[in-house]
C-alpha cells in the first residue's frame, strides 16, 4: 500500500467558520490518509456563512427559535457548534493560499452559483489536488467542478429538493 496522502485544498469565502466547519477541517489536516495543501479563497464583498441569515426579515421565526434554544439549553451545549472560530488556527503555516475572483453570480437574486474565470481554473488545476472541499456558501458551476481528481465535495445542511435556502437545519428540527 502506498503512504501517499490526499491532496486536499478548501475553497472558502472566509477564513472566519462555524465551530462544526472548524472542527471537521482540523481533522481532515491531522488524519493520517489527507493533508490541506491549499486554501482557495473567493475574493468577494458578501458576509462569511455564519452571518448569512443575520438581520434577514425573511428568517424572523428561525431567530426567535434560535434565542429560545441558546436560553434553554445554554449550559447543556459544549461547544456550541455554531460559534465563530478562525482556520488559520487549524491550517498549517505552509499551506499555499490562492485567491480567486468569482465571475457573476448567476442567480443574484439568491446568490446562489458563481463560476470561476478559466485562467483561475487553470491555477487551481496546476496545483494536482485530489479533492477540493467546498466550504463556501454559493454553490458552483463550470470547469470547478472538474478541476480535482476526484471532483469537489460538499456538506448540504439540508435536502435541498424541499427546503432551499433556508437556515441549516431549521426544518429537520422543527418537524
């Protein structure tokens, strides 16, 4: 068996994550078959995924579901999933860092896929990856896709055949 590791990059839009992203990503670095060789940073003017729904009037029952949970069970949960960390805690100094500017997004009404200029998917092809982690909030489109050996992967917080853009598990909870 060979002792090669994956060649893992994470595409972000922000280096400041919940604390579930942050934990998951720390594994990933310290497990024995992966390493992050790289950070692929959107460069773009849009709030990070933990502020997303902030002062958005559209989610008011979900904020008044979420104070009511932090007052019940404040003390039971350690630590809260939910709180902001910083990956340059968890991602080795050596990591080369690229920055990538998004062309439009298609959907700007939600914001919901961007796609990437060719000569930035050239850059991120030069750098062999096995995988590239999306760890951003808009989903992709184009030759981004294919720009890893075995493709990008992606956490979805929710089926996204009924509940599209609503806040990370709010429905799964609630039902």
């Amino acid at each position: 068996m060979q002792d090669t590791k994956l060649r893992v990059g994470l595409l972000i839009d922000s280096f400041d994550v919940p604390h579930w992203l942050y934990t998951a990503i720390g594994r990933v670095n310290t497990s024995d078959c992966a390493e992050i060789v790289t950070v692929i940073h959107i460069d773009r003017s849009q709030p990070s995924p933990s502020a997303k729904h902030t002062g958005n009037q559209k989610h008011v029952l979900y904020h008044l579901f979420r104070r009511i949970d932090e007052y019940l069970f404040r003390r039971r949960r350690k630590p809260d999933a939910f709180a902001i960390k910083n990956l340059r805690e968890v991602i080795p100094s050596n990591v080369t860092s690229l920055q990538v500017v998004p062309l439009k997004a298609e959907n700007q009404q939600q914001g919901s896929t961007c796609r990437f200029r060719d000569a930035d998917i050239e850059k991120i092809r030069t750098l062999n990856l096995d995988i590239l982690i999306r760890a951003c909030i808009n989903d992709l489109k184009g030759e981004i896709l294919s720009s890893a050996k075995y493709g990008v992967w992606s956490h979805y917080h929710a089926d996204n055949r009924r509940v599209r853009g609503t806040p990370h598990g709010f429905w799964e909870s609630i039902e």
